[in-house]
C-alpha cells in the first residue's frame, strides 16, 4: 500500500496541545488513517514552544523524527535540521527541549497510536527482559529546506548505520527532472520518503517540503523523479521489530492526560 501527504494538506488537521496550562506544541498529520485504525500508518509535524520541555517518554512502536527547523536539546544531543532519531519499541528518550526558535520536527511511525508513556511513572510498561532499549540520532545534514535543491549529480548518502536489522535512513539528492530508485535493506517494516528540499514530480500534483510518501515493507523500491527544482529526500526504512511486540494498553494508565488537547483556535 502506498500512501502520500502533504503539508499544505496537514495544516487544515493543526491542533494545538497543552502541558500544565500552558502551550506546549502544534501537530498537524501529514499523512493518518481513520480515527481508531491503528494498522494505519502515521506522520506528523510538531511545532514545539520555545522553552517548553517535553519530559522523557516512551512509545508503544518504533519511530523516526526528523528536526527540520529550530534547534534544542533531545537529553544531551544537540538538535538542528537535518538531524534524525529513531527509538524502538517502549525505549524511552528525551527530555526534548526546544531552544529560542522553538523546534520543529516530524514524528513517523509505520502504526497509529495515540498518548504518551512518560518516565520514570511508565517504568512497568517497558518489559526491558523482552524489549532492549534501542536508539540512536544521526549527524548533522544540511538540505535546501523550503528552497530549490541544486544538484548537478545523483548523490545517495546513508546517514544513520543498519544497528537492527532493516533499520535504514539515507539522504537522496536528485537533479532536476531525473529519475533513481529509492534505496531499501531487507528485513525492513516499511519506508517513508520524505522531501526535504526542491520538489519530486507525481501526477496528480508536486510534492514539496515536507511532503512524503509511504510505501509497505512489500511495496518494491519506489522510482522517484525530482521536479524542476532537482529534490532532496530523505528515505527512512523501519526495522523489523519496529512492531514486533504487542503495544501497551494505554487504558491500564492515565499519564497521557498530562498532555491536554484543544483546538488550534483556542
């Protein structure tokens, strides 16, 4: 199955979240499936408040993030674009801490799930004996963003190293109005090709920042073509055991509510 977002698209679904009474963060979902369908693949743009700490935590699947504006601190990492995290199932990481721009990053995960784990009050959700924890942040890449992507050549760059099996994340650059395969590692659980400069061509319309496109871990590498502005795009592989493990029931616990959702009017 393949599935395709845009931003533009995503900023109709903006929500604004709350933390202690105050605004933590924007989400808009790029690309999401119906309400309750948690087979669903799922990708987001968070706009985080400069400032505005987001605890250590955990989720119930793997996870990409991709920080493509601002900069902060993810624990003692340094964040900036292009910088990208994977954390596996029930690993807990952070704090995320944006800086005085704030921080925008994009959040992808072959599944839907809704909460949030914090730490140390989820310790009895993580079941470490049968789930190690697995993370790892990629170096610092710079792109052409919201910019066009001049790029003379075909360059396939792999940024973060196959820790797991399946586990992939490379940095495609693609001249202007040429065609490449998208790169792949067996064993993996699915990939998104996410636009991080220029544009790609698609039939139905460009797609350009932040744009991305999904495709099933039986779906053949995707041929993509770059647009009139050459493009940028980083492909991101989920490992085999990105969902190996059932996901915690969220009803055995009620931390999520410390993060209160309103609408982006209010």
């Amino acid at each position: 199955m393949i599935h395709v977002g845009t931003l533009a698209q995503a900023r109709q679904t903006r929500q604004s979240f709350k933390m202690d009474g105050a605004l933590l963060s924007h989400k808009s979902v790029i690309i999401g499936g119906p309400a309750g369908d948690t087979r669903h693949p799922n990708a987001f743009l968070i706009e985080q408040e400069p400032g505005r700490l987001l605890p250590a935590h955990f989720h119930g699947w793997g996870q990409f993030q991709v920080v493509v504006a601002g900069g902060g601190k993810l624990g003692t990492h340094e964040l900036r674009p292009l910088t990208v995290h994977y954390a596996g199932q029930r690993s807990p990481y952070g704090p995320i801490l944006p800086g005085d721009q704030g921080l925008w990053y994009l959040t992808l995960r072959p599944r839907t799930e809704s909460g949030v784990f914090f730490m140390p009050e989820s310790r009895g959700f993580r079941d470490p004996a049968k789930i190690p924890r697995f993370d790892c942040v990629s170096e610092f890449h710079e792109t052409a963003g919201t910019r066009d992507a001049t790029v003379s050549e075909l360059r396939v760059d792999q940024i973060m190293p196959e820790k797991t099996v399946g586990l992939g994340a490379w940095l495609m650059r693609i001249p202007a109005h040429a065609s490449a395969q998208a790169p792949s590692l067996p064993g993996g659980a699915g990939r998104y090709h996410v636009v991080v400069g220029g544009s790609l061509q698609q039939a139905s319309a460009p797609l350009d920042w932040l744009s991305m496109i999904w495709s099933d871990a039986d779906e053949a590498p995707l041929a993509l073509q770059a647009g009139p502005r050459g493009a940028e795009v980083l492909i991101l592989q989920f490992p085999g055991d990105a969902c190996l493990h059932p996901h915690p029931d969220p009803e055995r616990t009620t931390l999520t509510s410390l993060v209160s959702r309103q609408s982006a009017a209010d």
